[in-house]
C-alpha cells in the first residue's frame, strides 16, 4: 500500500521505517526541516535501538521517504498521523493544536476513499470530531483511531511485532472499509498471530487513556509501600516479588525508586483527569491525583535521602548523578526524575555533575545550569555520594570495589533498586536503596 506518516517524531519515525518494514511504500511528512533532513540521510534523529538500521534498511529497498510537503501525502491511500499532544501549560488537559492543525491541512489533500488514522494519544471525543471535520472537506474519506502502546527502548519491536492492535472505526460500511484498510496494512503481523480488536472510536482512545492510568497506577503503588518499608523496616523488593507471583497482579512495574517521568505517563494520566472532569466524571478518577502526587513525591524523597547520606547538608558536596534519561535506552529527558532531582540537590547547595550515555545533548537544552560529562569515570571521581537515577546497564554492573578507588567518600543511593546492597556493603560503602533497610 502506498502509506503517508505525518509527523516523523519518536512514534511518526519509527511507524514510517516500520510500515517500510512491512513491505509498504511510506512518505514521511514533518514541518521540522532539520529532522526531515536526518532522517532522509538515514540518521535518526534521537536515540532508539535498532531503529538507524531500520531506517537504512528500509531506505535501501526504495519504499521508504521523506519530506517537508503534505502535498507528496496526496498519493497515499491511507494516512497515519503522528503528531504529538503535549500537555498545556498551565493546565492539565493535552494541547490538541499539533493535532487539529495536521489534520487541517491533510483534509485538503484527501481523496475520497481515503482511510485516515489518528495513532496520537488524545483526550476521548476527539476522533468524533476530527471524523466530522474530515467528512465535511472530503466526505468519502473515512477515520479510523489506532492507539499506539510503544516502549522507548523497544519501539521498534513493539512496532513490528505488538501484543494487540486495537481499531477505533465508525459504524457501517465506512467502518467495515476501515478496518479492511488496516487489515491490509499490518498483514504480516497479523499473520504471525497478533490479535486485534475493533471497537468504537470512544473506546479505542480510552483504551490509551486507561493502560497509562493503571501502569501508573502500579508504580505508586510499590512506591507507596516503600514508603511503608521504610517505616516499618521491610523490604519492598522482596514484597513485591512475593505479591507479582499472584497472577493477578503480575511482577512488572512494581519495580519501587525515583518514580516514573517521560513524555506519556505523566501528561497523559493529568490529561486523563481533565478530559473526565469536562464530561463531568471526575470522581471516578481522584485516585490519580494521589498517583500523580506519590509519583512527584518520591523525587523529593530521593533529594532528602541524598542529604542524609551526605551527613546532613548538601552544602559543599560533590554528588554525581548516574542518569538523566527517564528510562534507560533513550535519550528523552521530559519529565525526567533524574534531572529534577539534580536540579533540586544543586539548589540546596550542592555541586552537582551529571552523566548519561545518550541523553546530555538533551538534558542540556532544559537544565542548562548543570554540569555535565559524558565520561562516568570522570564523572564519578571525586564524588561524596553517588545518586543512580536511570538504570542504565554500564551503571547497573559498576564494580564497587573499582568505584572505591574513584570516590572521595563511598556513600551511593540506589533510586532505582537495580544495585546488590550485600556487594557494596561488603566494599566498604555506605548504601541506601528505597525502601530498603
């Protein structure tokens, strides 16, 4: 099929290479000159594994392409738009202006027939309207909503081989048509067995809405008991193994620390809130304003107990700190733990330096006044505490004893639970993880 992606960011990029992948011919569309020009030289322009070889490999065959003209998406039969809904300032709700304005100026160049899909996280309402708009410029046109649920670090295998697409279609013939369209488009997927379903638009952005809420949801949690571990002088690791082999919690993302950050789960659980108190359902999610408030809370939690291990004061203390991306495997600082509880220890006195793999370039456009070096070596050297915040690899296998020879004093706080406290202790240091006696 000939296929057009419309905005070529972290999900647009990668769904482009992907559906080139699949064996379709893709136009990637962005307004962002610069990025346009990376990706046509077949650089991503972030940090995502695989994704560079997808791209070159994708370009190779020829069924791969960028551009800055929407008019070269008119040659498409269906048209996924990718653009993405930050939150507005100011405010909890989701800024729709990317949205509203990339579906402004496709309309004009649909033909009838035409399947548009929407993979943009949005308040729910928001396919309903946008099928009317695009109704009214192109009336055989048809919308269809296909959430993405990608992990930054595993886009590109999410993309290719996801555990379930979901279709939000209209009723009727032009919802049989929609769904045909997407049949066609992931065919090989869904060869191999992945399942689909197909629903109404509502229900197919609540879908979205919902899986953040409730993986949030399960990170506050474990971390609301860790603050009870460490009242109580329990170990929230072992509790939460022992409550993830009941199979109807599971193990994943009760993983306690520093708490979650990124550009969905935060924006999108607030924009989750605002959107229900518009249709006046907001009761049913308080709750996630308590999930947002532990989340927020355990960053200054991190700041207090850095203090601690620092023997009360930051005033003069040289703290590294071992991250700054959110998540290991990329490069996004948005809302990052780790960055914002850096920029807080440095306001209270500290000297702060900060490393990371991938994400410096980065974390220095939104917290310039940090210091920064690429080398952890360097980085770790001379250092009164060290503060581990994003779990990268090279970070969870350091040599304590190595370390020891590097620091000024051997004191570290484990944010994210990934280190062994018995090795370190055994090398002398001085460590404190969360939640953990």
């Amino acid at each position: 099929m000939r296929i057009s992606v419309i905005g070529c960011g972290y999900l647009g990029a990668v769904h482009a290479a992907a559906m080139a992948k699949l064996g379709h011919d893709v136009i990637g569309i962005d307004v962002d000159a610069r990025r346009i020009s990376e990706l046509q030289a077949g650089r991503a322009p972030f940090f995502e594994p695989g994704l560079p070889e997808l791209l070159t490999e994708a370009q190779q065959t020829g069924r791969l392409a960028f551009s800055t003209d929407l008019a070269e998406a008119a040659s498409a039969v269906v048209h996924f738009v990718c653009v993405g809904t930050p939150q507005r300032k100011g405010e909890n709700a989701a800024d729709l202006r990317y949205v509203d304005a990339a579906f402004s100026s496709l309309a004009e160049h649909l033909n009838p027939g035409d399947v548009v899909v929407g993979k943009s996280t949005v308040p729910v309402g928001t396919a309903s309207r946008l099928a009317d708009e695009v109704r009214e410029i192109t009336p055989e046109a048809v919308l269809a909503w296909n959430p993405e649920f990608l992990r930054e670090g595993h886009a590109v295998k999410d993309t290719l081989t996801p555990d379930r697409f979901v279709y939000g279609v209209p009723s009727g013939p032009a919802g049989e048509a929609a769904t045909a369209a997407l049949d066609e488009v992931y065919a090989v997927p869904l060869a191999q067995g992945t399942p689909r379903l197909v629903m109404d638009y509502a229900t197919a952005e609540l879908v979205k809405a919902a899986a953040n809420s409730f993986l949030a949801t399960k990170i506050s949690f474990i971390n609301a008991m860790a603050e009870v571990c460490d009242a109580a002088g329990a170990d929230v690791t072992a509790l939460a193994d022992a409550i993830g082999m009941d199979e109807r919690i599971g193990r994943k993302f009760l993983n306690a620390g520093v708490g979650f950050g990124g550009g969905c789960l935060p924006k999108d659980i607030r924009a989750f809130m605002a959107r229900a108190g518009e249709l006046g359902a907001d009761q049913a999610l308080t709750f996630l304003r308590e999930v947002d408030a532990i989340n927020m809370r355990r960053r200054t939690r991190v700041v207090e107990l850095t203090r601690e291990l620092a023997g009360g004061s930051l005033i003069g203390k040289r703290i590294t700190v071992l991250g700054a991306a959110f998540k290991p495997e990329s490069d996004d600082v948005r809302d990052s733990p780790a960055l914002s509880v850096a920029a807080q220890l440095q306001l209270q006195g500290a000297t702060v330096t900060v490393t990371d793999p991938e994400a410096l370039a980065n974390a220095k456009q939104r917290f310039p006044e940090l210091s920064y070096e690429p080398d952890s070596k360097t980085a770790i050297g001379r250092a009164h505490v060290l503060v581990l915040l994003t779990e990268w690899k090279e970070y969870r296998e350091l040599d304590p004893a190595t370390v020891a020879n590097q620091v000024t004093e051997k004191r570290i706080l484990d944010g994210r639970n990934v280190l062994d406290p018995v090795a370190w202790r055994e090398a002398g240091w001085t460590f404190k993880g969360i939640g953990r006696p």
